[in-house]
C-alpha cells in the first residue's frame, strides 16, 4: 500500500493541482496538444512522488517485469488514453457529468492499486513512516478542496443547469474547505476549536467578496470535507 500512496498523490497533483485551465482549454480545442501536456505533467509527477521506488519490481504480466519507471510510463499512457475517450472531460454528457467523472476516477485510481507493488508499512521510527502519514494527509487536502470543487459543480450543472462560478467565488470555496480540512486533522480536541475560528474568519471573507456563506453548495462541501477529514484521522491516527 505505500507506493499505492505515492501514486495516488501524483495522481491528484497531476488531475487536479497541475490541471491548470491552459491544459483544460487545450484537451478541448486541441486534444493531442492538450493530452500531451496533461500527459507530461501527470509523467513528472509520478516519478517524483515515487522516487524511491523506481528501480524495484512492481509488477509481472506473462513472465515480463515491470520496474518503477516502466510502469509509471505504462500508467502515463493509459492515464492519456482513458483522457481521450472520458468524454465528460469537456462537461457537456447533460445530467451525467458527476456521475462519469467520479466513475472515470475509480476506474483511474483501481488501476494504480493493480499497479502499485506490495510492500510492508515501514517502521515507525522512520523517516519513510512520516512522510507516507504526510501523502495521506495531502490526498485528503487535494480531494476536500480541488476534487471537491470539481465534483459540486459539475453536480450543479448536471441538476441545476448553473455554469462555473467566478475565479474568486470558486477559490473562496476551496481556501475555505482547506482550512476546515486540516483544522480538522490536528490532534486532540484542539481540532474542532480551530475549525470553529476558521469558519468564522472564512465567514468574513465570504461577506467581503459577497460570496453566500449559507449555500447549498458551501453546505455539502462542508458535510463531505468533514467526512473526509474524519476518514484521513483515522488513517494517520489509527491505521499507520
């Protein structure tokens, strides 16, 4: 499970935090263009996040190994692949975006699980311990902010028929449900007092860019990234 980690990581760094709206524009007016550079940056980020485990065996398919590098190649070009026939990348599938994008993500993520060889949870005094704690942490700040985002909006096109919100609208959402997400996380019941703080600062900045604080939307990504925030404590505290 802790390359799987890594590879997850990378994964939302690169579908996510590095998907920046040039490469989004560009998968739709010039999709070889924009699949190549998606491609390269989902490439990169993969052997960064996996750095360590490059060199070691991860899989063998009919008595052909596949090494580290190998295989992040491997998934770089199915990443590129499955890009290609996610029709719902460009959100126009009327009232089955949400439905596709989160399908396309399982089916993405399963295949880095295939992928990722086994390998035991490192000793807790080392440093590979606290580093796999810290990836599991950021996972959970990618999806509570920037996966979350993505998902409730195409939710909202899908049922409500309502486009993207402003740069400044959609970022307040996602600054917001960050903070709450690692007020969250913190040890000891020290956690629920920040989090209180953090929503009553964010509350004036939302007054400050008119921005409604009471929204549906602002509610269930609240609701879901305390659910998250939950299941990454449980993670970080319980399992490793």
């Amino acid at each position: 499970m802790i390359v799987f980690w890594h590879l997850l990581l990378a994964h939302f760094l690169a579908d996510f935090t590095f998907h920046t709206d040039y490469i989004y524009r560009k998968k739709i007016s010039n999709p070889f263009k924009g699949l190549t550079v998606h491609g390269l940056v989902y490439l990169v980020c993969l052997l960064i996040c996996c750095l360590p485990y490059l060199e070691i065996k991860w899989f063998t398919v009919a008595g052909v190994s596949f090494n580290g590098v190998e295989s992040i190649f491997l998934l770089t070009l199915i990443h590129i692949f499955s890009d290609f026939i996610d029709t719902s990348d460009n959100h126009d599938v009327i009232g089955m975006n949400a439905l596709m994008f989160v399908c396309w993500q399982i089916i993405e993520i399963a295949i880095l699980f295939i992928v990722a060889p086994f390998m035991l949870t490192p000793e807790r005094t080392t440093i590979a311990f606290w580093i796999l704690k810290l990836i599991i942490i950021l996972c959970g700040l990618i999806i509570s902010s920037h996966l979350l985002m993505v998902l409730i909006h195409l939710f909202i096109k899908d049922f409500i028929h309502k486009s993207y919100p402003t740069f400044d609208e959609r970022y307040v959402y996602m600054i917001y449900r960050a903070g709450l997400y690692m007020s969250l996380i913190l040890p000891s019941n020290i956690a629920f007092l920040i989090a209180l703080i953090w929503i009553g600062c964010l509350y004036i900045i939302f007054k400050i860019k008119e921005v409604t604080f009471m929204s549906g939307k602002n509610i269930a990504g609240t609701i879901l990234t305390l659910l998250i925030a939950i299941g990454v404590r449980w993670l970080i505290y319980h399992v490793y």
